[in-house]
C-alpha cells in the first residue's frame, strides 16, 4: 500500500469516527431510551400476564348456551341413523336423542371430555384449569357455529374422500372436504426436479393449492372450504360437489372436464331453492373468491423458473398485465377483470370468469427464493355477482396446463368474445418482437416439428431458414464492407494528413467527398445489419419461453430448455453460511469462442479497426460478458446462437473468397469516380451539416478576438 492510499484510508476512518462522536446520543437521550425500553417491556409483561389470566378463567356454560345447543342441532344437525341430530368437527362432536337428550364429547389438549361434565362443571381432578378453560370455550363455539353456519352445520363433519376424473392430456382429483379440485397431473409432461425419478408434473399437489368461495353477511359466514361435500357423478365428464341443506334446498360446485378441449375444466357454482329455504340471507349479493397457491418447482434451472413466475391478469376490455417477477409484489386491482392466472414458466393455471371478476381484487406475490421446492407463494382475493333465487350463481373456466402456444391461441378463438389474449402469457417480447415469433417463427417452427423428431436438428434448419431469408441483407452489408476495404489506405493516409485537432473538420470533408466520389455510403453496411437485429432479439424472447424444448435431449444437452451443465459446483463464502451453486454450459462456451472470433473477422474488415486499442478491448470483453449472461439460459438459445455465429463465419469467408470479386468492385469505384455523380442524400445532408458547424466556428472565433 502506497503513502497517498494510507493517507486516504487514515482520512476515511477519522471521518467516520469522528461523524459517529458528534452523532452520539447525549445523556439525556440514553436515559429516555432506557425509560422507554422499561416501560415496554413492563407493559408486553401486563399483556402476557392478562393473556395468561384470561386463558384460565373458566366460562360458564349456561342454561341458554345448553337450549342453544339443543335448539341447534334440531334445526341443523345431520340426521343419523337412530334419528338421532348430530354435528361433528375436529374440536367437538355434539348429538341430540330423543330431541331434549344431549350428549357428545370436546377435544382440546390431547383430551377428550364429557359434555356433560363441561356443563355440570363436574371435573375430573387430573385435568388442568387451562384444559377447562378451553373445554369449555370449544363448547360455548359451539353454540356460535350453529347459529352461525345454520343449515350448512351439519357438513362441518365428514370424510375427506377422493374422486378421480381424467381425460388424455389431464388427471384430476377432487376432494369431498371443500368440493374443490386438489390434485393436477399433465399426463404429457415429466418433472425434473425434487423427485428421485422422473415423474408426471403434479400441477395442483395438497394444500400447496386450494381455493374456496364465501357468502357472507353482516353476522355470518359460509366457507366452503369447510365444508364436507356429497360427490355426485352426474355422467362420464361431470362431477357435482353437492351440500344438502334441507327443504329442497341444496348448494353446489359441478365440475366438467370435456374430452376434446383438453386442459380445459368448467366450474359452475350452481344452487336450488336457496331463496324458498331462507338459507342465505337476503342481503347477500355478492361471492368472495379466496385462491392461494404456493408454486412448485418443475425445472432443472430454477433462475429462469423463477424469473418467469408471476401472477398475470386481464382487465375487462383491456390487455394483459402482471406481478412483478423479480420481487414480493400486492396490488388491488380497481376495474372488473376476466381472468387471473398462476403462471410459471412453462406451466399456467388460469381462471376465465364467464361474466367478470368484480372490482377490488386483491392479488399477492410472495417470493421464495430460500425454498429449495417451491418458488412463489400466490394468492388472490377477489368477488362475483351472486344472487340467492338464481339456480347458476356463477361459471368459470380453469386452464390447467402448459404455456403452449397454439393450445392457448385456440382457446382465444373459442372465447365469445375472442378477446381473452391468453397467449400473453408467454413472454415472446415486445409488439415488433412478439409479431415475428407469433407470425414467423412459431408457425415455421411447429411446421418443421411436423416432419422433423429431433428438435436439435430442427434449430439448425431453422437458423439455415433464417440465414436464407436474409441473405440479400447480408450480401449487400459484405459488398459495402469490402468497398470500405478498399478504400482503407486512402482513407489512413486522409487520417494522416490531417491528424491535427485543428483540421478535424477537413479530415471529416475529405473522406466524405472520398466516399461519394467513390459512389459508398459508409452506412451501407450498418443497416442490413440493424434490418437483421429484431429477428435476433424475438429468438432471445422464443427459445427460454418455447415448452416443446422441454425435455428434449440433443448431443451431451439433456434439456434444450435448460442450462447445459457439463461442469458444476458449490461455492462457500468464508465466515458466513451462505453457498451459490455455480455451473458452465458448453454451448454458451462454443457460442463465446464462435463470437469472439467472428467480433475479430468484422474488427479486422473495418478500416483502421487494427489500430484501435479501444476497439479490441471491446472484442474480447463483449463475448466474454455474455458468457456470463447466457451462462443460465436454456442450451436451445446458446446452440441457436452459436450455430447463427458458425454459419456467419462460413458466409463471410464465402462471400468474400467466391461470391464478391474485389477486382470488379474496385472497377465499379473507379468507374463511379470517373462519372459526374449527384451527392446522394446522406452525404448531402452530412456536408450541409459540416458547412454549418465550420460557420457557426468562424463565427465564434470572431467574438473570441474582439
């Protein structure tokens, strides 16, 4: 360490010390503090203490909480065998015989009490006063719950069973409690991670997925989540998840998965005579709609399974937006929407409102970049219209399945409005990008997979379409560059010449009247090239979004769509517990040396790039930065690329050495020379731009003198 870095070091740290003396807290402030954290604590001890004391006090259970409970469970509770009323959940089981007798048992702690022991406040001695205390709270809820859930009381208690439907593409599961779908298998697609052996993508596993509707009024509320369900299998493709309630009535959730839309299932929450019955409350109008999913993993490259994991949502009338990717995200969303959708990066699960979701919905993203199984944790809260004499309360549309772009586009074409624009959902870039992939690429790309089995062929055929169709853009940009080789020394001895800063501007005129004496316009070459640049960048947004790369293997890549590790690692960081996983993959590797060299081709084609230092700092330092980029990217993008670079490489050796005969170039410069040749626009435009600078110079070199 030199004296001068010492001397700044020595500074650094006495302004730190000293900026730290002069910000301390005076005497006065560390007893207020002291103060304040005394009485906080003083006060979290009261609270506790009040806690602790209200958790052992020992409710009375009264003669009306008892009538309550009798008067109950006549009206609400389910009808047993003996005929006898009974309701069942997992804190207590109530039964009323004879229509007076009550009897049933709490469960709290681990124990198991006699109601009539609660009532009669008749203990046994080893129970516990916390013990009483909630045996006796549960029992009082009981009375609440009956009053509460009414006629719907006598399904908090049941069997949790499981319903299988399928058809070719989709396997699903309905569970009894809550009549909701709570498994999701896509028969054509294997999971790649967290499993010891390649299984099918479980889209919808457990509790990590569920979703419940709720009607709810100013003293009660009906979830049905909680509630067990009657499974009724109306026919091969229909399932009703029915609540009898009695006196005809009855609420429902049916299920339709049809065999010829596949991944498509219809969900209606349907009713009857709920208005005749009085079961829901006249002011209820509207339904809540809770959906929470924590997002599982499936691919091998979690970065760009993260990256691409989002909760999307169209607004009614409008387009498509999202949740923020990257970060935790929540928003309320003040305009109706039609459909809300889990997407991952190659898996969604959407739902289409038939109408619309009400206004307020209220979507969360929580990301879970410390969880090795799941990336997101998503839920979103929204309403729909809901009336009580209305048979059909309301229709939905589940898509279960993969980001597929015709599957996707198909079912836009179905929608009555045709509006539904969930293609958007795969990111294939912004409009001019997005138009090439949808218009082009996607459609040449599926025709080839018609004929062609291994994918890895069908990227190399595709990248020779590409080059095909752009050829004429790339022959004129070589034609212009090998002019500008040409016309090299006349140019460095122009640089010569006029090397001076004072003769900049006279350098600038020489060459210009160089270029159009010679018929060359210096930016024949850049823009063939910028023609080519969008069909560059929609392939950046294709290949990390295509699914039909999923799982395909080609030479030593056992992923297409994923990083093609051929090395790996684990890093530890000293002093701290954090370890990164690192890896590299060939194809990003063989992409980085074929751009290295093909960045020196093009340097060495430009006159005076040799000479440039600058210039060949940047020809090394930009391939090696996107090592690193694409270094994460899917194998398909970096062998697309590299293959783009390979083929460059080969025309340009091509062109120049067979096609372009620098003989008949030079020949048609000097030909041009000879000719009495109009400025074209360009120069024009640079020359008049010249003349005016040197005149505003002049101008300014006149007021300097006075």
């Amino acid at each position: 360490m030199d004296k001068n870095t010492l001397t700044g070091v020595l500074l650094m740290g006495a302004i730190i010390f000293g900026f730290m003396y002069l910000n301390r807290p005076s005497a006065e402030q560390i007893e207020q503090q002291r103060k304040e954290a005394m009485e906080q604590r003083a006060d979290s001890l009261r609270r506790a203490e009040q806690a602790q004391a209200e958790a052992l006090t020992i409710p009375e259970v009264t003669e009306a909480d008892v009538q309550g409970l009798r008067n109950g469970l006549a009206l609400y509770g389910r009808t047993e065998a003996d005929g006898s009323k009974s309701v069942k959940t997992e804190t207590y089981e109530l039964k009323l015989e004879n229509d007076s007798i009550l009897t049933g048992v709490v469960k709290t702690a681990g124990a198991t009490i006699e109601v009539n022991n609660i009532i009669s406040g008749n203990w046994d001695d080893t129970t516990d006063r916390l013990t009483r205390a909630n045996a006796a709270r549960s029992l009082k809820g009981a009375v609440t719950d009956l009053q509460r859930y009414r006629n719907f009381a006598a399904h908090l208690s049941g069997t949790d069973t499981v319903i299988g439907m399928e058809n070719d593409v989709l396997a699903l599961e309905f569970s009894t409690l809550g009549g909701q779908i709570s498994r999701v298998t896509l028969k054509d697609y294997d999971c790649y991670i967290n499993v010891p052996d390649t299984t099918l993508i479980q889209l919808w596993q457990g509790d990590a997925n569920s979703y419940s509707f709720t009607l709810r009024s100013d003293s009660e509320k009906f979830e049905s989540s909680r509630f067990y369900f009657t499974p009724v299998l109306e026919n091969d493709s229909t399932l009703l998840m029915k609540l009898d309630l009695g006196a005809g009535a009855w609420w429902g959730i049916r299920y339709t998965l049809p065999e010829s839309d596949g991944y498509r299932v219809k969900m209606d929450v349907v009713q009857h005579q709920m208005a005749q019955a009085g079961v829901i409350p006249a002011g209820v109008t509207t339904m809540e709609f809770n959906w929470h999913q924590k997002m599982a993993r499936f691919e091998r490259g979690r970065v760009f399974e993260q990256r691409n994991s989002a909760i999307y949502y169209k607004e009614d009338g409008e387009g498509v937006s999202n949740l923020s990717e990257q970060k935790d995200a929540t928003k309320t969303i003040d305009v109706p929407l039609k459909w809300i959708g889990f997407k991952n990066q190659f898996f969604s699960s959407i739902l289409i409102a038939e109408n619309t979701f009400n206004a307020g919905t209220k979507l969360v993203s929580e990301d879970l970049s410390d969880d090795l199984t799941y990336l997101k944790d998503m839920t979103a809260t929204t309403q729909v219209a809901y009336s009580r004499s209305s048979d059909h309360v309301a229709g939905f549309n589940f898509y279960l399945g993969p980001n597929l772009y015709p599957v996707l586009r198909d079912m836009d074409r179905c929608d009555k409005d045709g509006n539904l624009q969930l293609t958007r959902v795969i990111p294939l870039g912004w409009s001019l990008f997005r138009w090439i992939n949808t218009g082009v690429i996607i459609p040449v790309f599926n025709f080839l997979s018609k004929y062609i089995v291994n994918y890895g062929i069908i990227i190399l055929v595709l990248t020779l379409l590409i080059k095909l169709v752009l050829y004429p853009f790339t022959y004129k940009t070589y034609r212009s560059q090998a002019k500008m080789r040409l016309l090299a020394p006349e140019i460095k001895a122009i640089n010569e010449k006029y090397s001076a800063p004072e003769d900049a501007m006279k350098k600038s005129q020489k060459t210009m009247e160089l270029y159009s004496k010679a018929g060359v316009n210096p930016m024949g070459g850049c823009l063939p090239m910028l023609l080519q640049m969008p069909i560059l960048v929609a392939m950046f947004s294709f290949f990390p979004s295509c699914i039909e790369l999923r799982g395909e293997r080609f030479l030593w890549a056992q992923d297409l769509a994923a990083p093609d590790a051929i090395i790996s690692w684990t890093a530890n960081i000293p002093l701290i517990s954090w370890a990164f996983d690192y890896h590299l993959s060939l194809f990003c590797l063989l992409m980085t040396a074929t751009n290295i060299i093909y960045s020196k081709i093009m340097m060495d084609s430009q006159p005076g790039g040799s000479g440039m230092p600058g210039m060949k700092l940047m020809t090394y330092a930009m391939p090696l930065m996107f090592l690193f980029l694409f270094n994460n990217y899917a194998a398909g993008l970096s062998y697309y690329y590299f293959l783009s670079l390979l083929v460059t490489i080969i025309q340009t050796y091509a062109i120049r050495h067979w096609v372009i005969d620098e003989d008949k170039v030079r020949a048609e410069m000097a030909a041009n020379a000879r000719k009495p040749k109009k400025k074209n626009g360009w120069l024009a435009r640079m020359e008049a731009a010249q003349r005016q600078q040197q005149q505003l110079m002049r101008e300014q070199a006149k007021k300097n003198r006075k």
